[in-house]
C-alpha cells in the first residue's frame, strides 16, 4: 500500500508514557520499541505541517482501574507523576495536542476517544483519516482505533509503532486482526510516499 499524506490527515500517537515502557509500573514487553519509528512518523507530518495528537493516562490516585479498588491494573499513570509524562525520547513537536483520559475516578477509558471530546476536536481541525500507533495495541489502541472508525474517521494502523501487553498469548494479534476487521489499513513508515 502506497500512503500520501496530505490536508486531512493526522497522527495520533497513544499513551507512550514512562509507566507503559520498560521498568514502569505497567510496563509493555518492548513498549520503548515504538519511539524511534513513532519520531519518523512525526518527523513526516512535522515536514508537512499537519497535525500530531497524542494522547496519555492521566488518571487520579484513585482511579477505579487500580486493584486497590478492584481494578485489573497497578496504579499507573497518576496525573503529574513521572510515570505519566510522556518518554523523554518521543519527539512530540510543540504544536502537538495532548488528550488527556482516563481522568474521572469512576470510569475506565482506554480510548483517546471516550469522554474527551476528541473527536469533535478532529472535526473542528478538519481531520478525516488518522494514522495512530503507540501503547498497548491489546488495550487503548484497539479501543482508540475502534472509536474512530465509529465515528467514521478513516485509520491507518501503523503496525512498526505498535506494541502488545498480551496479558493472554496472542492478545495483540487478536487486535490487530480486529482493527483490521473493523477497517483500518495496517501500514509501515515505507509505505509513506517522500
């Protein structure tokens, strides 16, 4: 698949976060693998001047997805922590637009889409297909992504930038086959046209 970019387009690069990288509180196998291709993706649009979005984990001490209060997960992410600060490594431009979820105490959001208003801010900026990567293809990719093909944006998975927790075997497989199903295209940073 041959990718242009142009006016419309936008990358959204999820939750590369140091408690999702090697040695976090929640740490991804290999989560660190996504920055380097993920900075060529943003050199690209950079290049291009079109617009970078990235999202994170901003969640309260108490947050409801922690198994202090029965939650799945070790408390990550807390806003303003270290761990929730984006990787030093990642190069987010300073025009970059920072979604913040996951920050009511009460309610889960793996999506960069639920209750964030994301998707009326793509509207606004006049996006019409999204090239998303980052962490954890099994969870807030798979969630993200699902979203903004509900809401009838266009996706291009960026399968070089992508990283699975596969708290089962093969759970990130299983994802990506599901973006798949539901739509997205699955690219590499090659497919890009110069």
């Amino acid at each position: 698949m041959r990718v242009t970019l142009g006016s419309g387009d936008a990358l959204l690069v999820v939750d590369v976060q140091y408690d999702f990288l090697p040695g976090g509180r929640l740490a991804v196998p290999e989560g660190d693998g996504v920055v380097a291709p993920l900075n060529r993706y943003i050199a690209a649009f950079t290049a291009r001047r079109l617009p970078v979005y990235a999202s994170r984990d901003w969640h309260p001490e108490n947050h409801c997805s922690f198994r202090a209060r029965g939650g799945p997960w070790p408390q990550h992410c807390v806003a303003g922590s270290d761990g929730a600060q984006f990787a030093a490594g990642l190069a987010l431009p300073p025009g970059a637009v920072v979604i913040d979820k996951g920050a009511a105490a009460e309610k889960e959001a793996y999506s960069a889409f639920e209750g964030t208003g994301f998707a009326r801010r793509l509207r606004r900026d006049n996006v019409t297909r999204l090239l998303i990567g980052g962490l954890a293809t099994d969870y807030c990719v798979l969630n993200t992504v699902r979203d903004a093909l509900a809401a009838r944006f266009s996706v291009l998975l960026l399968k070089d930038a992508i990283r699975a927790v596969d708290v089962n075997p093969g759970d990130g497989e299983r994802a990506e086959r599901e973006m798949q199903r539901l739509g997205a295209e699955p690219i590499v940073f090659e497919d890009i046209a110069p």
